[in-house]
C-alpha cells in the first residue's frame, strides 16, 4: 500500500463531509408542522372525525387512497366500509376534498415537509383557493 498516507486521511474527510448533516442537527428540535384543518365544511360538521382515525390517516393516507383507486377504477366497487363500520363514497372529491378543501394550507404544507409530490392532482382537479 504505497498510498496509506493519502487514503486513511481521505476517508476521514469523506466521512465527515458525509456525515454533517447528521452532527450538525444532533439536539435540534424538528420543526412542527401544523395543517390547516379550518375549512367552512369541517366547522360546521358536530363531530369532527375522519373516514379512518387521525393518527391511520397521517401515517396511511396514500396506502388508503390507492387501494380506493384499485377499487373504484379496476372493480367498479364506489363504498368504503371503514374501522368502526360506516360507508364512505370512494372519491378524493366528493369525500375528501369535501371536507379538506384547502389544499394549499392541509396537503401541501405535509407534501412539501416531506418531500413527496403525489400525483393526485394529474387526473383531480381541484377548485383553486378563493375562485372556488
């Protein structure tokens, strides 16, 4: 190994260019995000809940919306039965869209702190905030 003087120091420098990220936010708090959940639809209903809990909804949502898709578009079936029993229209418009009309302020603000960009919005539209 002629070259040890110059490889051994190397990789310490490639390992600490690599790993900045991660010593620099050692202690850092995680930044909250927070959607908007106040829309003129959800203020008006008397219990506010969900076709799933809130906490299967954060987590699944998109596992959810796909298995809605397979089942409105390959086998015809339109009604979702969920956990506690009740029939829900499978429709990202009619049914979720109803009541999380803000897509700027609730899908958009997790969306983009998590860095995924669904494809929904390819096929659904979606009435723009203040020209609905």
């Amino acid at each position: 190994m002629y070259d040890g003087g110059k490889i051994i120091p190397g990789l310490i420098i490639f390992l600490l260019i690599i790993t900045y990220p991660f010593y620099t936010n050692i202690g850092k708090p995680v930044a909250e995000i927070k959607p908007d959940l106040k829309t003129p639809e959800i203020e008006r209903l008397e219990v506010k809940e969900c076709v799933e809990p809130k906490a299967f909804m954060r987590a699944e949502h998109m596992k959810l919306l796909n298995e809605w898709r397979d089942s409105a578009v390959r086998d015809g079936n339109r009604v979702y039965i969920n956990s506690k029993g009740k029939n829900y229209q499978i429709s990202l418009q009619k049914t979720c869209l109803r009541c999380h009309s803000n897509r700027d302020k609730f899908c958009k603000v997790c969306h983009t702190y998590a860095g995924v960009k669904p494809y929904c919005w390819n096929c659904h539209f979606a009435k723009q905030e203040g020209k609905g």
